[in-house]
C-alpha cells in the first residue's frame, strides 16, 4: 500500500539511534517474564477488539483497524495503548491531539513497557525526538522478540526515512518469524527506497506467497514494480489487488502508473474511478 513519507529530524534520529548497542554505562533493562510488550485493559472484550485492530493493521487495513481501536477504548475507557495507536492512525489532527493525551492521562494505570511505547510514539507527533527515539530504542531492548514491535518500529523508521534502521529491526523481525506477512511488506519497501529491487521483489514474492488471497500484497508489490520501472507489471499487479478487493483502493495505484508512463486520459478515468470507489 502506498504510504506518505515523512522527513523529521534525520540527524537527531541517526545520532540517538541504537537499537541492539547499549553504551556500557546504559544500566541493563530487566528480564521480562513475557516476551511480547503487555496489553493492559481490565475488559476481555476490548482485548479481542484491540487483537482484531491488531490483525487489520498488519493488514494495511488502517481504516479498520481505527475502528477497532475506537471500539476498544468504549469498551475500557483507560485504554491507554488503544487510544494511542488510535492517535498514532488517525489524520484527523484532532482526534489524534485528544486521543494522546488520552493515553498520557491514563498510560499511569498501564505496565511501565507501554509507557515507553506511548512516550515514544507520543513525543514523536509532538516533535520531541530525542526522548521519542530514546523510548524506543528502550522499549526494543526490553522485548528484543516481539515481532510485533519490531514491525511497529520498522514501519514508522520506513515512514522517517530512516531506511538503514527500517532495514535492521525488519529483519530481526523476519529472523523472528520468516513467515511474517507484514514485517516482509515494510523490509520490501525499505529495500526499494535504497534502491536495492533484488532483495525488494525477493521479499514481496515470499509476501505474496504468504498470503495471495489478500489485496495489499499485490498492491505493495505494484508500487515497488513502479519504482523500479516495471510499469506493465506493476499493473498487473494493481489489478489483481482489485479483483481480490475493489474497495481497498488500488484504482489510485493503477492511475499512479499511467500518470507516470505518461498515459494522462488513462490516469484520469483511473483516478476518477477510484473518487467514485
């Protein structure tokens, strides 16, 4: 799926980040009995809604995955980490304001590793990145086998720009677990924006693979052919993602690839259909 790119402050980022190197004065993180970061919620039900917006966002489904999430803060009003991956989501500038400070409010009432995440990811809309990424490098450290994290990290350093470190943390992930649909999608796209397509199509063919039923993969996959100049097979790829889901969106990627070709009347019914879609 195609994604917007976001330049922040890179030479903060490449100074402070230190995934997998603790300086030797750094004191050591304790162990946890757990090696996933915890969810705390006192309610099962807002626990199944929040694995559910969980599933969707490695999906590429954000839609609904904020519609889990905003189901799940109902359901348990001191949601702190739903109601800061529902800030961390949303491009409504003021949901995102007030579901933050919803998660510092309660992010007391959660376990110390969600603190760090929220911190994070918190002080990072804020523009406050050295405590952001020091949260985060934490936050990795404490729970060096969570795929999941790992893929969050991974995702948002794509979405920095940090490719190199995008790189390091997806590949642990994938080291973790090879058969992880959404790590290899955003390792596929770290590898395309360095310009390194041999590895990019080598992980989107193991994504597709993993799941061929599903429309991100080829619509991932038709923006990395377009990159690399492939346009007849970014196509293809764009179509099958539609027939597998004409809701999803991928008409927009189709009329990307005319414009690009230089097919102008083809782009605009493309994008005309994809408004009415």
């Amino acid at each position: 799926m195609h994604r917007a790119q976001t330049s922040c402050l890179l030479a903060v980022l490449s100074l402070i980040f230190s995934f997998g190197a603790q300086t030797a004065a750094a004191a050591p993180l304790p162990r946890r009995a757990s090696s996933r970061l915890p969810v705390t919620t006192t309610s099962a039900v807002a626990r199944r809604q929040f694995e559910v917006a969980m599933q969707n966002l490695e999906e590429i489904r954000h839609a609904e995955a904020l519609q889990n999430l905003r189901a799940a803060v109902k359901s348990d009003p001191q949601f702190a980490q739903a109601y800061m991956l529902i800030a961390h989501l949303t491009h409504d500038p003021e949901e995102q304001r007030t579901n933050r400070e919803a998660a510092q409010r309660f992010a007391p009432r959660a376990s110390a590793s969600e603190g760090l995440l929220i911190t994070w990811l918190s002080k990072a809309q804020e523009g406050n990145y050295v405590p952001a990424i020091a949260a985060m490098n934490d936050v990795l450290s404490e729970f060096p086998q969570d795929q999941r994290l790992a893929f969050l990290v991974g995702a948002w350093l794509v979405n920095q720009q940090r490719y190199s470190q995008a790189i390091m943390v997806l590949e642990r992930a994938v080291t973790l677990n090879p058969d992880y649909p959404a790590a290899l999608n955003e390792l596929a796209y770290a590898y395309a924006f360095t310009g390194n397509f041999s590895k990019a199509f080598s992980a989107m063919d193991r994504y597709v693979a993993l799941q061929p039923e599903q429309p991100n993969p080829h619509d991932s996959y038709g923006e990395i052919l377009r990159m690399a100049g492939k346009f007849e097979s970014a196509l293809q790829e764009y179509r099958t993602s539609i027939r597998l889901d004409t809701g999803f969106g991928s008409e927009v990627g189709v009329a990307d690839t005319y414009a690009v070709m230089g097919k102008e009347q083809e782009a605009r019914d493309e994008y005309e259909r994809a408004v009415v879609l």
